[in-house]
C-alpha cells in the first residue's frame, strides 16, 4: 500500500486534468462521476493506507516515499515525497471523506449550472492540492499543496464568474492569504538557509540542534509560519477574507470551511510543532491570537443576518479555538477539533444549502421562518450540526474535542486561566448563535414557501455527516478527557454550552421581540453593526492599505523614465536647432566663421 | 629615367593622361559615351597598375613626391572612387542637356590632384595637388546644375580661396621658421631641437585651417551641407570621398611625422578639431529634412572620427584610418550612388520625404542605400562596423578618451538619423510609380559597392593584412 | 560547424524567405518555421551531447576569432531561442499579412543575432552579434502597433549606445590584458585568466553593466521598454521579452561576473538593490497600466529584477534560481505577450477597460491566460516558482531585508496578476464581444509554452544538471558552508 500512498493526491488530480481538458465536451453525468469518483476512490485509498500504517510495526514512525528529487542546487535538495503518519492519515481521511461527501452532495446542488465541469474541475484540483499538502513530507511540496489551495479556493470563490462582487471576494481572498504565504515562503528560505533542508523530518531533528530553545532564529522561524497558518486559518489580523469568500457556491464553503483551506493553517503548525517548541513567544502568541479571534468572530456570528456569513464568522471562531489549543501545545486536541469541526461544519453547511435550495437561493435569515415541517430532513441535519457546534455534552463530538482544548488550556503549563476563560466564553457564545441560527430558520412563522424536495444525492450526505457529527467524538482521541481531575472543568464547559442554547431559546425564540428591540436601540445597533462587519477590519484595511495602493499606483502610472528620455531627445533637438541656425546661407557668415575660426585654431595652437 | 623608374608615378599620371587624351579628342568629336568609356579606362588602368607600381614603392621623386605603399593605396581608393564617380555620372548627365562631356575631363583632373595629394612630401606638391582638385572642383560643383550649382559653385570658390590663402600663409611661416618646405625635414629639424618661435605653431595651424577647410571639420563646414545640395550628385560622391580623401592622405602624411602628442598646444587644437566636428556634425544632421545636406553632416562627423587618428600616430592608428577611409569611401559613394540613380530620373531625390517607400518601387536601391546607411552608423555585417571598430581599438590604444567619449555620443546620435531615413524607405506607400531601371553602369558600381561593403564588413582580415603590410613597408 | 549551424540555419533562412515572399506569403512562413524547428532539434541534440567548442580565425591581426563554444549554460538559453523562434513563427501566421518575407527575414536575422550572442566566446564577435540583432529588431517594429516608428527607435538608441559603452569596455580591457601578458586577444577564455584590476576595472564593469541592464530593462536602464513592448508586433514583443532581456542577464552571468569578480562582489550589494527596486517598481507600475501589454512589458521589469536579484545575491541557489527563472519567464510571460497579441487581433484593443467577460467567448484562451497569471505570480508548479524560490533562498543568505522585498514583489505580483485576470475574462461582457477562441495553431503553440513551464516547474533537474558547472565557475563563492553539506541527503 505504501507504494501506492502517491494515488491519493494523484487521483483527485488526474480528475482535474480529464475535466480541465476533456469536461466542456463530457456529458454531464461523466462528469460527475469523475468529479466525485476520483475523490471517492482517493478516500478509498486513504482508508487503506491508514488501515494499513496502522497495522504495520512502524505506526509511530510512518511511511515516507520519494517520488523524485525536486529541485537540487548547492546542497540544497528539496524532494518530492508524501509521508503518511498518524497526523496526516487523520487529515487524509477527513480531507478525502468529507471532501467525497460535499462533491457527492454538489452533483446534484450544482446540477443546474452551466459550469457544471467547471465547477467539479476546480474541486478535485482543490481536493487534490490538500491532500498534497498534508501528505508531503517536504516542506516545498507543501508550499505548492498550500498554494495550490489557495489556487483553487480563489477559482471557487469566484466560481460565478460575470459577477463583479464574486470575482472581488475571490481575488480578496488570494490576496489577503498570499500575504501570509509570503510570510510562509521567508520562512521556509530561512530554514533552508539555517538548515540546510525542507524535509519535515529533518527540520524537526535540526532545529532543536542548530538553535536554542527561544533563540532568534527559532522565532523568526516560528513566526513567519505562524504568518503563513494565519492567512489561510483566517486568523486574527488576517481573516477579512473568509466572509466574503461565501461568494462561491455553497458547497465550494462547505469544502473551505470544513476540509480544506481554512485547516491547513491548523495542520502546519501541528506538523511544525517541534520548531514552535522552540519558540515559546510565537506559541504563546497563537494562543492569545487564537483565543481574540475566537471571541471577536463569534460576536460576529452572533450578529450576522445571512446565513453563511453567520456560518463563517463561526468557522473563524471555531479555528481560533484550534489556535488556541496549538498555543498551549495541545496538538492532538486541534486535531481533533479539526475532524469534528470538519464534520459538523461541513454538515451546517450543506444544511444550509439543501434550505436554501428550496427557498430559490436565499441566505438571509430574517426571511426564513418555521422551516422544520417543510424540510424536516435539513431541519434535522441543521440541527445536529448546530449542536455538535455548540457542544452539546455528552453527545456530540463537538462536545468532546472542545472540552479537550479547554481542559488542556486549563491544565497545560503554557495555558492559562484567563486563556480558558476566554475559550468558556466563547463556548457560550458558541452555543448562543449557533442556536440563534436554529430558532431563526426553523423556528418562528413560515416566511417563504418552498419549492421542490431534495434528492437522496443530497441527503445521503447530510445523514452521513450528522452520524460522523455525533459519532465522531467517540474515536480512542478522546481518551484522557475523563481523568478526574478534569471533571469541574467538564461541568463548567457543558454548563456554558448548555446556558448558550437556553439562551438562544429565550432570546430568539421565546422573546424575539425584545431582543429586536434592544438590537434595534442607539448603543445596540451600534454595537451590532459593528460586530456584524466585523469589527471595521475590512474599512481600516480600506483605508490603510488599499485606498494609499491604488492612490500610489493611479498617480505614478506615468513611466519616471519617460521625462528622461523626452529630455535628452528635446535638448538634442535643441541644440540641433541652435546649431542649425549657424548655417544661414550667407556667403559673408561661412567667410566669418573660417575666419573666427582661424583666429581660435591659432590661439590655441599659440597660447596653449 | 626607365620605364621601371616611372611606374610607381604612372598610376598618378593616367588620369592626366586620359584627361589631355579627351580633350584632343573632344577638338574633333563630341560623343558622351566614347568619352566616358575613355575616361573609365584611364581610371581603370591606373588602378590597375597600382598592384605593380608597388613593386618598386616605396620611391622618391625628388623632395617632391614619395610614392610608397601608402600612397598608393591612397591613390588606388581614389582612382576607384573616381571610377565609380565616372559611373554615376554617365547615368546623371546623359539625361541632362548641354555639353557634358567636358564633365570627365575635370573629374580626372581633380583625380589627379588627388592622387598628387596623397603622394606629396613637399608643400608645393601638396600645394599644387590642391589646387588642381579644387579648381576643378569649382567647375564639377557648377556643372549643370543652374543657378543652383552657380551658387554652390561660387560658395566653395570664394570659401576655398579664403582657406587656401590660410594655408599658403602658414607654409610661409614655417618656411620662414625651418627654411624648408619638405614634410620630413620638418619633422627632423623639430625632432632635433631646432629653435622655433611662436611663428611655427601659428603656421601648422593655419595649415590646419587649410585642411579643415577640405575635410569640413567644424567651424569650417559651413560650406559643406549648401555645396553638397548644390552640386550634381555624382560631384557631390567625388567631393565627399576624394576630395577629402587625398587631403586626409596628405595631412596624415604631414602631421605625423610631427609627432602631435608631444606638442600639447597642436594636439589639442586636432583634438578640438576633432571633437567638435563629431558633435556638431551629428548634431546639424539630427533633424535635417534633406537627405543630401544629411549626409553633408554626416561626413562632418565622420572626418571628425578620422581626425581622431592624426592624434597618435601609432601604427595602429594609421592603419585603423586607412581602413576607416576604405570603408567610408565605399559607404560613401554608394550612398550617393543611389541619389544619384534616383536623380537620373525623378528630378534630384532630395528630401527624404522623397524617399518614403522606396523600398517598395526601388527594392534593391532602397536595400543599396539602407546598407550603405548602417554601415555610416557602424552596424554589424558591414563595413562601417569593422571600420569604427578599428577605429575605437585605435582610439583606446591611444588614450584618446575624450575624443573616443565624443565618437560614442556621435554614434549614439547618428543611429537616430541614419535610422529615420531607413524608417522613411521602408515606410508603406500607396501611389507607387512605376519601377524604372537604373542604368547598367551605376547599377553594377552600386551592386560592387555593396560587395564591398559586405565583405570588408565580414571579413576584414584580408585588407588590413594588405594595409598592415603596406604600413610596414613604408615606415 | 555544427555550433555554426545553429547561427547559420536561420541567417540562411532569412534571404531565402525574402526571396521566396515576393511570390508566395506562406513559404516564408514555413522556411522560418522549418528552419527554427531544425535548429531547435539540433539545440537539443547538443544538450545531449554535452559541451564543444570550435574556433576558427577572423581577423588575427587583432586577436579576434571567431570562436564559438556551447556549454550547459548558452544550450539552454539556445534552446530557448530556437523554442521560442518557433512560436515566434506561429504567433505572427495570421497577424503578419503584408511584406512577409521581409518580415521573416528580419525575424530570422534577430533569432540569429541572438544566438550568436549565447554562443560567441570571442569578446568582440560577442559584441558583433550583439549589434547585430538590433537592425532587424528595429525593422519588426515595422509591423508593430501604433506608435512603433518611436518606439523603435527609442529601442536602438537605448540598446545601440549601451552597446558602445561595453565596445568601450572590451576594448580597455583588450588593452589591459595585452599589457599584462603581452598577447593582444579578445578570446573569452583567455581573457578570464588574467582579470581586471584596479579603479579602471569598476569603470570597465559598469560598461558591461548598463548594456546588459538596458536590455534587460533594470531601472533606471529601462527607458525604452515600456513602449517597445507595447508598440513591437506580437513576434517583436516575444523575441524582445524571451530573448534579448535573457541576453543582458546571460551577459552578466557569463562576462561581468567572471571577467570583473572582485568589482562584481563589491557591486553586489548596489546590484541587488536595483533588482529589489525593479521588483517593486516593475511590479506597482503593472497594477496601474490600462493597456494590456503595456502592463505584462512592466511585470517583465519585475522579473527581470528577480534575475537581477539572483545573479548578484550571489549563491549557487539564487544564481540557478536566476537561470531557472530566465527560462520560465521566457516560456511563460512570452506566452503572454502572444496571447495579448491574440486578443488584439480579435478585439482591435489593447485597452483593459474595454475587456471583461471573455471567458464565455473563449475558455481556451481564458484558460490559458489563467494559467500564464499563475505563472506571473509565482505558483509552484510552474518555472517561476522554482525560480523565484531559489532567487529567495540564495538572496535571503545574502540580505534580509532585501529578500523580504523580494517577498513583497510575490505579493504585489498576486495583486497585478489577478487584477488582469479579472479585467480581462471575468466579471460582466459588458461590450459583446463575441470572436473565435484558439485555433489549433494558437492552442499548440499555448499548450507547448504551458507545458515548459510545467515541465520546468516540477522537474528542474535537466536544467540545473546543465547550469550547475557553469554557475560554479562563474565566481568565487562562499556559500557551500558546512551546513549546507549537511544538507545532502
């Protein structure tokens, strides 16, 4: 199997070449069977190789291959090689799993769009460039999985395409995340310098020898990851980009939110850990990173009309709290967040989809209403989802792997109280919009009729991904949750999930209008506003980087040379004309001028 | 005296020859053709001879005349220029009404003048190769041409009576300095110490009024661009090649024996010469509407450039200004060449507006003179490149780094025109008259000019061995 | 003869699609393409076979031969000139209607020019080739769009008086080498054995410097490119962009590097600097240009600051990186060039307000515009990034914060890159447009250009296999410290 570990990017890859060249001229069920099949088979692939690493007497070490030797200059050799261990068979697995259930899902969401091929192209490319990413076991080969993500979620994005908005967001998005890549990229020229290599293996073994534990270089190191996790984590100050990146398809959110792009931020720096080890600064500032973005963005969701923003906004706070737990060094925790959120997120948001399917598109809450009769299936999905989300305790698995980061940020040395302070708050707000969501779309009087019944293509997604939602916090991961300990701090994070959906029922359910009316009131709308637009990131960026970039270019766009160029053409234009002017013509001027100049040639030829 | 004794002088004595042939001939017929075929073949002979009367240079002729391997090559670029001259002509003129015939009688004589020039060592040959080329020259430049040609005739007259006058004072001068008039007497007595006053400086400058005057190096090229326009075309190819050339020749002959760099105040009055001509000729012609008073300018710069090399005096550098000379002469006369096939028919081809698609009615004239026009401004696969080459590596040989900083402004101008001109050949034109063929003779003495040029351009190696050769043997 | 073949086949071919044009409009179309597909096999045949050398006489007087000699470097930028000459040939079989054979001709001539310049190891047949492109340069703009008649001519004196500048600086060094050793020679390898010094050998290095910076359009050197770019037809815009810009860069690697090593290290720092600087100028200026080529001419600006970068950083990385790059950017912002020119041809504009939407028209073209952007900024996968990485790594030894603004070039190229993207095929189709999209012409030609790209962007072994000994060569370095041994696997 180890020989074939290769298949698993390369087959949602080759998908995106058969589509790229061949899709506009397949029928369309072709093309969804590549679309979706390839990742399917990829999945498959993945559920052997890990059933196999498993198996084998090397789990703990994994299985390294190198394809080929990439690039080898001066001592310098990065490779192309996939590693598959315990971090990157669980991020396989979610990638090619959930990723095999969105794309399954979106034959039959997508059906009626003229990019059909298109649209499944750019998802297996997207599919594909993950799982580069997490199974290269060179950092190089990551860079290009990680670019390629971004590659792909820009195309996405901008999915709908003669929209002027759409293409906006998709380009913001490729902007804003390349600012963390080249953060990423100095990094990895600073490692390559310092170390020598870009092998995972080999930096993790280096590091530690070649610097101290806090040392400059370490930081610099660090830090400069960190950057590169930020943009594509959507982290504070770089997350402007997510919520705007709901412009693409939903399916194409679903798979940013949930499997790809947005965690791979997350995977990095877990794959990193040896070098943040070194670097306590940096790790202590992920966790105060990750523990603002989490309060800043649930605020946000909290005040959000449309439906995916909402949903957004919750995935920005959802990975703070994988930052979080990367802060303190509770890897394993993040990782598992990382599933269940996987899970549960990409369940919201199909959720979300197969709603708004049935209502011709429409995202905005406040339009919706009472909705559970009439899709009872998404109702059921959407709030499974909702509760894994908010942890509810006991079970959903979104209980188990929050409580683990809480715990560790709680117990670690690198944590601290006000650190899980902040993490319980947010658990609370967690729960408070997640809910708020349920009671506003399903709950409440029918706004809208619906139309039309969703096939078994979307649903058998949606059953799927709640089962994974609540089951999902069962697998041998969440040992150690239970020590003793631990069991005051269980009580107090499934107190404040649980005071979270009470209040979501009383504030958006029971009292509605007395919660519009104190949204409605001077400070309330103000303060709305505010969090709804995310805390003015988006204008102070505006106006402090864009607006002086486009300023700048706009009034430099005439070549500085050209004055240059002009000048020496106009002076010897000129001197051409003052010169030209002594050749009158005349007769008695030439004579003057030989004599003019006989009387120079012998002054110079006599008293020089 | 035997025959052996006068051959190296024959080659000289030819065109004169031929000249007094005509002239007898002319007493009983008229006939354009039979005089030009006359006139080519004395041209012809003399060249020809030159290989042979090589065999016994180098030979002095009295305190008058040394014909050494330098002058003779001198000599043989003359007699070819003239021949091709001759060429030219015969198209020009036999379109032109009037008594033409005489025209190829002053062209031998200024021939040669020409030829005297190059082999003077004496101030009286030096003097009187002059005159003989610029009276004839007074006429060539008048021939046929109107009021026009009068008036040009008359400016190049009076302009070169004032010089002449300069430059017979400052003989005197060094006469009256040295007591002596032969070039190489001079230098000894110089070499030697011989007390000398401020009279003697003023003298060799004066004498470089003269000169000047001949090569247009500026301030004496006023009359250049209005006597270029002036004259008929194929005078204005004999003006701009050998005229200058034989002067070159003899200043060359003259001034490096004095050892310019050890006398600070003359070097740099030639420096001066120098570089100000190289300026100021590009610059007149930078933006000049007339394709004849650009090439006016053009030569300013490019004696400028020759000029250069009175300055060292290495071997090098002389053999870096034969060559430049061949290859100037070439580019020169085909450069004019074409002019004056084009004027054979369309009225005289002026402006360079006249020229606008060219290339399209004209393909091989147009080609002709785009290759002549890269090759003034030096590009690769011609002539002018080898030639501004050797001329650069000669430059920096010599420390020459003013003058040389000046060649490279030069050339960096002279792309601007030579290029504007080529642009106008190739420009699309509509209303294209119809082809008319250029007659056999200019054509084949364009067509070998190309050859030329190509072939000096490629590969040089086979000349500057001759050249190189020449030089050795004659020092 | 057969490293004077590859010069010779075009330099035939030239005449001969002269000749033939005055009676057929396509047969100078396939003698050029013959003749460029041969020299391209013939390229690649000696890239096997591995490096030679002829040499015969010229003008001995002088010293001056004509000595040729191939190796891993000049096969590789040859090849890149015969690939390119080829596309060359394909792009302008439509858009070139009038006078084809001199057209082909001149193009011939250049791609001559050209290659003599990669292959010449004599000092001054190197300088002949040299000027000798420039002419048939200057007459392609003929073709050339609107303003062509200044903009060529801004490109000769440019490039013509750069020139003489280094024609200067062989020649002092001629002189200076004579003197040392007593042999007057312009034979390359001769001269590298005795190098310049003394204050006069900064001079001499600067010669050589502002030529190659003009051609390779290093600001403040770079006056002329923006409108030659823009104004030369799509043929003239290829051989400009791919080759001669490669050119000044190959001539910085191959003469002032080795010729001047104590100069060039001393430079460094300065010669680093003006790449960051041509990084970001070239990369803020794009975003601001309305005019489609005009805007891909300044992004060439910006890459041809990242080889800048490179070549003086100096390391094994980035010098290979500079190499690695100089190919891809070829291949890729060539590609551009041809496919700004197709649009033109379609729409009759340039102008990138007037564009929008095109993808419906035309996914092929869109497609591979898409592709090509990803290639300007940089993704991995494609040449650029291979190159522009190594270029970082390399500088990042050297300068930190000159590397960091390296890194903001990639950035800014994002930025440039997707706003054309944007402003071309995507959002509203506001004027109609309605064309044909590739031909199958245009759609080889694009797929050979994307495949080189791809192919160097994943595996770059052939070409540092090639470069590597060269490089090394170049100058002194002290960059193999032990940790880079270390770095073996």
């Amino acid at each position: 199997m180890a020989e074939l570990l290769w298949l698993i990017p390369a087959l949602p890859f080759a998908g995106f070449l058969a589509l790229a060249l061949l899709g506009s001229r397949m029928p369309r069920p072709l093309v969804a069977t590549i679309g979706a099949g390839t990742v399917g088979l990829s999945a498959l692939a993945a559920i052997a190789a890990s059933l196999a690493l498993a198996g084998s007497a090397g789990a703990e070490e994994g299985i390294t291959r190198t394809l080929w030797t990439w690039i080898s200059v001066g001592g310098f050799a990065p490779a192309v090689a996939l590693r598959l261990d315990a971090l990157s068979a669980v991020m396989t697995l979610v990638v090619t799993i959930v990723g095999f259930l969105i794309l399954l899902y979106s034959t039959e969401f997508m059906a009626g769009d003229e990019g059909y091929s298109r649209f499944f192209c750019c998802m297996d490319l997207f599919v594909g460039a993950m799982l580069t990413l997490v199974l290269a076991d060179d950092l190089l080969l990551l860079y290009l999985g990680w670019e390629g993500v971004g590659l792909s979620s820009y195309l996405l994005i901008g999915f709908w395409y003669k929209a002027e908005a759409n293409v906006r967001a998709a380009r913001k998005a490729f902007i804003v995340t390349r600012v963390g890549d080249t953060a990423f990229a100095l990094g990895l020229a600073l490692i390559a310098t310092q170390l020598g290599t870009l092998r995972i293996q080999e930096v993790a073994e280096r590091a530690p020898l070649f610097w101290g534990a806090g040392s400059g270089m370490a930081v610099a190191a660090a830090a400069l990851m960190l950057g590169g996790a930020l943009g594509k984590s959507a982290q504070l100050p770089l997350q402007t980009w997510l919520p705007d990146a709901m412009a693409g398809p939903t399916p194409v959110s679903a798979l940013i939110h949930a499997a790809t792009m947005v965690t791979a931020g997350v995977y990095l720096i877990a794959r990193m850990h040896a070098l943040f080890l070194l670097a306590p600064v940096v790790m202590g500032a992920t966790a105060v990173i990750g523990a603002a973005t989490l309060l800043m963005a649930g605020l946000s969701a909290l005040t959000q009309s449309d439906l995916k923003r909402a949903l957004a906004y919750s995935t920005i706070s959802q990975v703070g709290y994988m930052f979080l737990a990367l802060g303190v060094g509770a890897w394993s925790a993040a990782i598992f967040h990382f599933m269940t959120h996987a899970f549960f997120k990409s369940l919201l948001f199909l959720a979300a989809g197969a709603v708004s399917m049935r209502l011709r598109g429409e995202h905005d809450m406040f339009r919706m209403g009472g909705l559970r009769r009439a899709l009872p299936g998404a109702f059921w999905a959407f709030v499974i989802g909702a509760a894994s989300l908010s942890a509810l305790p006991m079970v959903t698995a979104g209980f188990y792997s929050k409580e683990m980061i809480l715990e560790r940020v709680w117990s670690s040395p690198r944590g601290a109280g006000w650190l899980w302070a902040a993490g319980l708050i947010g658990a609370l707000i967690t729960a408070l919009y997640a809910f708020r969501m349920v009671f506003l779309v399903f709950f409440g009087e029918k706004r809208q009729e619906t139309e039309g019944r969703s096939g078994a293509r979307v649903m058998f997604p949606l059953a799927a991904l709640a089962a994974l939602s609540i089951g999902g916090g069962f697998v041998p991961m969440s040992r150690g949750t239970w020590e003793a300990h631990a069991l005051p701090l269980t009580l107090a994070a499934s107190l404040a999930s649980l005071l979270g959906i009470a209040g979501a029922w009383f504030l958006f359910h029971r009292r509605r209008g007395m919660t519009e009316r104190l949204a409605g009131s001077p400070a309330g709308a103000l303060l709305r506003r505010f969090w709804a637009g995310g805390w003015g990131f988006d204008q102070a960026y505006d106006a402090l980087l864009v607006r002086p970039f486009v300023r700048l270019t706009r009034a430099s766009r005439e070549e500085f040379a050209d004055p240059y160029s002009k000048g020496v053409a106009r002076t010897a234009g000129a001197l051409h004309h003052l010169l030209s002017r002594t050749v009158t013509g005349q007769l008695r001027w030439y004579a003057m001028a030989i004599a003019a100049g006989t009387i120079l040639l012998i002054g110079m030829a006599v008293f020089l | 005296m035997t025959f052996r004794d006068l051959l190296p002088l024959l080659p000289l004595m030819l065109p004169a020859l031929t000249a007094v042939a005509i002239l007898l001939l002319l007493a009983f017929h008229r006939s354009h053709r039979l005089t030009a075929w006359l006139a080519a073949g004395g041209l012809a002979a003399a060249l020809l001879l030159i290989p042979f009367a090589c065999e016994g240079a180098p030979r002095r002729f009295g305190a008058l005349l040394v014909v050494d391997g330098c002058a003779l090559f001198y000599t043989g670029i003359i007699m070819a220029a003239a021949l091709a001259v001759a060429a030219f002509s015969y198209g020009y003129l036999a379109r032109r009404r009037g008594h033409v015939e005489e025209f190829y009688v002053l062209l031998l004589l200024a021939t040669t003048g020409g030829a005297v020039l190059t082999a003077s060592s004496h101030f009286a040959t030096f003097f009187l190769g002059l005159e003989v080329l610029t009276v004839a020259l007074y006429t060539l430049i008048a021939y046929e041409r109107g009021a026009f040609g009068i008036e040009a005739g008359v400016k190049y007259l009076v302009l070169a009576a004032v010089s002449t006058a300069a430059l017979l004072f400052g003989v005197a001068l060094i006469y009256a300095e040295l007591g002596t008039m032969e070039f190489s007497k001079i230098a000894s007595l110089l070499d030697a110490g011989a007390p000398v006053s401020l009279l003697m400086p003023a003298g060799v400058a004066l004498i470089l009024v003269g000169v000047g005057f001949k090569l247009a190096l500026t301030p004496f090229h006023l009359w250049a661009p209005d006597v270029y326009q002036g004259a008929p075309a194929p005078t204005a190819a004999f003006l701009s090649t050998v005229s200058k050339g034989a002067v070159f020749a003899a200043a060359m002959r003259y001034l490096v024996p004095l050892d310019l760099p050890s006398h600070r105040s003359l070097w740099l009055a030639v420096a001066a010469l120098a570089v100000v001509s190289m300026l100021a000729g590009n610059l007149l012609a930078l933006r000049q509407g007339n394709i004849r008073r650009v090439l006016a300018y053009s030569s300013i710069a490019h004696m400028g450039y020759l000029a250069a090399m009175l300055l060292t005096g290495s071997p090098l550098a002389t053999a870096a200004a034969m060559f430049y000379l061949l290859a100037y002469f070439v580019t020169s006369l085909g450069a004019w060449g074409v002019i004056a096939a084009l004027s054979e028919k369309e009225g005289d081809a002026e402006r360079i507006e006249d020229y606008r698609g060219l290339a399209g009615r004209h393909p091989w004239l147009a080609g002709a003179l785009t290759l002549m026009l890269l090759s003034l401004a030096g590009m690769p696969l011609t002539a002018g490149f080898i030639s501004k080459f050797f001329l650069l590596t000669a430059g920096v040989e010599g420390r020459l780094w003013a003058p040389m900083a000046a060649l490279l402004l030069g050339s960096a101008i002279g792309i601007f025109y030579y290029v504007r001109i080529i642009a106008m050949l190739f420009a699309p034109q509509e209303d294209a008259p119809p082809v008319r063929a250029t007659h056999w003779a200019a054509g084949a003495a364009i067509g070998a000019l190309v050859l030329l040029l190509i072939a000096l351009g490629v590969y040089p190696a086979p000349v500057l061995a001759i050249i190189q050769s020449l030089i050795a043997a004659s020092s | 003869m057969i490293l004077a073949l590859l010069i010779i086949l075009p330099l035939a071919a030239g005449p001969l699609a002269w000749l033939t044009g005055r009676w057929s409009r396509s047969a100078p179309r396939w003698i050029s393409l013959a003749a460029m597909a041969l020299d391209l096999a013939l390229a690649v045949a000696l890239w096997i076979h591995g490096p030679m050398e002829t040499s015969w006489g010229w003008i001995p007087q002088l010293g001056i031969g004509f000595t040729l000699s191939l190796d891993g470097l000049s096969i590789l930028m040859v090849a890149l000139t015969a690939f390119l000459g080829v596309i060359a040939v394909a792009a302008s079989w439509k858009e070139i209607k009038d006078r084809v054979g001199f057209f082909h001709f001149n193009l011939m001539w250049t791609l001559a020019g050209i290659t003599g310049v990669f292959l010449a190891s004599d000092l001054l047949l190197f300088y002949f080739f040299w000027e000798l492109m420039l002419v048939p340069m200057y007459f392609l703009f003929l073709w050339g769009q609107e303003k062509r008649s200044a903009a060529g001519m801004k490109f000769l004196i440019y490039t013509q008086s750069s020139g003489l500048l280094m024609l200067l600086a062989i020649l002092v060094l001629y002189f200076m080498h004579a003197g040392a050793t007593g042999v007057y020679t312009f034979d390359y390898a001769a001269l590298l054995q005795t190098p310049a010094a003394g204050p006069a050998a900064n001079m001499l290095m600067f010669g050589f410097f502002i030529a190659f910076a003009v051609k390779m359009g290093v600001p403040p050197f770079h006056g002329w490119l923006p409108d030659a770019y823009t104004h030369a037809p799509t043929a003239g815009t290829l051989l400009l962009a791919g080759l001669m810009a490669k050119t000044g860069a190959y001539g910085l690697l191959r003469f002032v590097l080795p010729l001047f090593p104590e100069q060039a290290l001393q430079f460094a720092p300065m010669g680093m600097a003006l790449g960051a600087a041509a990084i970001l100028y070239g990369g803020l200026m794009a975003f601001s240009q309305t005019d489609l080529k005009r805007m891909v001419a300044y992004t060439s600006i910006s890459h041809m600051g990242f080889v800048l970068l490179g070549i003086f950083a100096p390391t094994a990385q980035s010098q290979q990186g500079a190499v690695i790059l100089m190919l891809g950017h070829g291949a890729a912002t060539g590609a551009l060039f041809v496919m700004a020119g197709a649009l033109q041809e379609r729409l009759g504009t340039r102008e990138l307000g007037r564009m929008g939407g095109l993808w419906e028209t035309a996914p092929r073209m869109g497609g591979t515009m898409l592709f090509l952007a990803l290639a300007l900024m940089g993704l991995p996968g494609t040449a650029n990034f291979i190159g522009e990485f190594l270029v970082l790594v390399g500088a990042w030894r050297t300068s930190i914060p000159l590397a960091t603004v390296a890194a903001l070039g990639m950035i800014l190229s994002v930025i440039y890159a997707l706003w054309m993207i944007q402003r071309v095929f995507q959002g509203p189709n506001r004027e109609n447009w309605k064309f044909p999209d590739f031909s199958l012409r245009e759609t080889v030609a694009a797929a050979a250009m994307i495949g080189v790209v791809l192919w160097i962007g994943l595996y770059p072994k052939p070409i540092s296999t090639a470069a590597g000994p060269v490089l090394d060569r170049t100058m002194p370095r002290a960059d193999l410290s032990a940790q880079d041994e270390g770095g073996e696997p």
